[in-house]
C-alpha cells in the first residue's frame, strides 16, 4: 500500500514539474504575476547552481517586473559601498571593489565569483536610468554593531559634529567590547555589565528628531545617505538586544533577527516609494529558513517566525515564495563558526527526505509550482524532512544537523531543484579551499 501511494506521488510530481534553466523562465514570471515582493531563497550558503538561478531570476524581474531593489540577507553597512556602485560612484570594472566592506565571516556568501559580474550588470543597467529608478542593493541584517557605530558617527561627523560628540558618549557603553558584540550579551546576560538600551533607543531618536535638518541639506543623494545613517542607528538598537539575548533563548534572539529584516523592508519599501514616487517592488535573497513561511515548519511549532511568514502575513499573494533544494555535490562552508571556508562534499538526501524524493523524479532541473495542484497539495501537506545548510556544515550528524520537517506546499509558492551543485567559490581563496 505504502509504496503503491509513493510511485502515485512520483507519477503526480513528474506530471507537474517543469524543466528548469536560468534563460529561460518565463513560466516562473507568469507564476509571479504582479506579486510585489519576491523572496529567493538557498538549501545552503555555498551552492554556485542557486546564486546562478538567484541571479538570473531576479534580473528578468528588473527588467520586465520594474523591480527596483535587492535586499540580501547581510549587514546594512557592509551593502552600502555596492549601494554607491551602483549610484554611479567609480568605475563599470569596480564591481569586486563594492564589495570589500564584506570583512567578516562568512565572507564567501557575498565575496564570491557571482556577485561581481551580477553587480556590473547592474551598474550598466542603471547608468540608463535616472537618479530616482535607479536600481538600489541592500542588507537586511544586524551582526554589524560595531561597523554601524562608526556609520553613525561618521555621518553625524559630517553634517552636526555636535551631535556626532553627544553620539560618541553614548555609544562608549559599548568601547571595551570591540570587536566582539558577543561579549555583550554574555556580560549582561550574567549581570556583570548594565545594558546599554537607553542609550542605543535615545540615539535613535535624536536622529529621527533632526530629520528634516539633515535631509535638507543635500537633496536626493542627502536623503540617501540620511536613510543609510538612521537605518544604521536603528541596527544599533536591534543587535544591542539581538546580542543581549542570544545567551537567553535561541527563539527570542532568532524572531529579534527576522523581525529586524522584516522591520528594515519595510522601511526600505517606505523610503523607494517616496524616492520614486512608485509603489516599491523588492527582491529578497536569503536562506530558505529565513523565506519560507516558518508557520509549515518545525520552527513555527518552536514559535520561531521569520521574514517570510511576516511577508506573507501583511502582503498575502502579493509576495512569492521560492525555495531551492539539491540532493548532492559539493558546497562552501565550515566545521565550525568562524573558521576558513572549505569546498565540503554533500551527503546524498536520507531517505524519505525531499531531496531524495526529487532525485527519484524525470528531470536534474526542475521547477515546481506549488500554488497550482491540489493533488500534490494533498499529498506534500504531510510533514516530511527537508536540508537546510547554513555556512556550517557538519556532514557527520547529517539529520541532527541540517534535516527539519516541513509541509512543503505551505512553506513556499515554488521550489526549484538542482539534483548536482557546485561549491560556490570564494573571491578571497585560502589553501584551505579545495575544488573536489
């Protein structure tokens, strides 16, 4: 009985899945429609095959969705030299060089051969384009305490030096923890250091207070950098409790991250609508943990959230979902946080998992559109392991690690399978990355 059911399943499946490649989906835009908000995920932060398809997706949307912005699942300091880039500032061939604010681990995830041709490409694209529709790119992230502190000063250094001084003495809450904003939350978590939340929040709300003074001064690129500076206070705020939390509870700091995304999306979305007097459509890219909707998840069980299930809650079938997942090959990560990036070996999907469900389908490449088949709905809504690799990979507790359960058709509006990746290759190429 059981396996008759499965080869029904199969049979559904190779009936509903569409061949996939990156020049050609113009079925995927048809499934878009006029959804105003696409989010793009990744099985892992190492994958070449799904930063490729990533890429080639989300320029067919710049170009016949009039999609005005990428927003990454990086730190909002680090994506603004790549912001100015593609402003105009510098050189076409300067496309690597936007990216070396990206310093810290995991440096590979945006310092990796595919983003800076997709960069130039855009630079090119928007040096068609007006001052206002020019296309912007963005992170959504709150790791960069330290590298948004010296933002904040800097920018308040330029335009009220007063300020920036009154600036510095709060933010001296945090002087003798440079460079490592964990040893933040493990002080005040331990009661050995009071918090410094009055201060990130009073910060906060000066700059907010004086935003008419400081936009004023010089028009649209003054507002750019205004909005950059506030955004960086307001990262400020949100990892002084991401960081002072973390050492608490891993659900309370995981939904401090999400919300932060979903909160700086929604600022970004406010601030393009009044830059280009349009109503703002953004591409997200980030893990398929972060895009997905967590309530089809173990997550959602864990009363985890994230981005995906905030989007979809405020824009319902104005957002689209994609999820990626492979079955094998090779992908860049760690053992370990914080260590040199490695070309690891997949493990076959386990049994029963989606990964080994879809390598048992007709094609390598597909696409599979999860809106459109109550049959497969019926059958996928039962719960059924899915990979995440994040930039840790630990092939040696493969299910512990890196397997959860999900109700598939609830988690995603379209999923695209690579059964064979390739390891995503860093710019910044150690002795210790191997291609296999």
């Amino acid at each position: 009985m059981k396996q008759a059911a499965h080869q029904h399943l199969i049979q559904a499946l190779n009936k509903a899945i569409r061949p996939f490649s990156d020049d050609q989906i113009g079925h995927l835009l048809e499934d878009i429609g006029d959804a105003r908000v696409v989010l793009i995920g990744e099985a892992s932060h190492g994958s070449h095959e799904f930063y490729q398809s990533r890429i080639a997706i989300t320029k067919q949307l710049i170009e016949k969705k009039g999609f005005m912005a990428v927003a990454i699942e990086g730190d909002w300091p680090d994506t603004y030299p790549v912001y100015r880039y593609l402003q105009g500032k510098g050189e076409l061939g300067d496309s690597q060089h936007a990216l070396d604010a990206f310093k810290r681990y995991p440096k590979w995830m945006w310092r990796n051969t595919t983003i800076p041709p997709f960069l130039q490409w855009l630079r090119a694209h928007n040096d068609r384009l007006s001052g206002s529709n020019k296309i912007g790119f963005y992170g959504l992230d709150l790791y960069s305490l330290n590298a948004s502190i010296q933002a904040v000063l800097g920018y308040l250094a330029k335009v009220d030096p007063e300020a920036a001084e009154k600036a510095r003495r709060r933010y001296t809450c945090f002087d003798h923890l440079k460079p490592d904003p964990q040893s933040y939350g493990y002080l005040t978590s331990s009661g050995l250091k009071k918090a410094c939340i009055k201060e990130v929040v009073a910060q906060l709300l000066e700059i907010q207070h004086h935003a008419l003074d400081y936009i004023k001064k010089d028009g649209l690129e003054g507002a750019d950098e205004y909005f950059y500076a506030l955004q960086n206070a307001r990262v400020i705020k949100n990892a002084e409790n991401y960081y002072r939390t973390m050492f608490e509870s891993d659900v309370s700091s995981w939904n401090i991250r999400d919300t932060h995304m979903f909160e700086t999306f929604n600022m970004l979305a406010e601030h393009l609508e009044k830059r280009s007097n349009k109503m703002a459509k953004i591409v997200i890219w980030a893990h398929n943990s972060h895009v997905g909707d967590a309530r089809a998840t173990e997550m959602g069980e864990r009363n985890e959230l994230n981005i995906g299930q905030l989007i979809r809650e405020q824009y319902g079938n104005d957002s689209y979902h994609i999820g990626f997942s492979t079955y094998e090959g090779n992908v860049t990560a760690t053992s370990s946080w914080d260590q040199p990036a490695q070309c690891k070996t997949i493990n076959p999907g386990i049994t029963e998992s989606y990964e080994d469900l879809f390598h048992q389908l007709q094609y390598d490449r597909f696409i599979l559109n999860l809106r459109a088949n109550k049959e497969l709905e019926h059958y996928l809504q039962i719960p059924r392991l899915q990979r995440a690799i994040g930039v840790i990979y630990r092939p040696e507790t493969e299910r512990y690690s890196h397997y959860f359960f999900t109700r598939l058709p609830y988690q995603f509006d379209s999923i695209i399978h690579h059964d064979k990746t390739s390891a995503l290759k860093p710019l910044d190429l150690t002795q210790d990355w191997r291609q296999m």
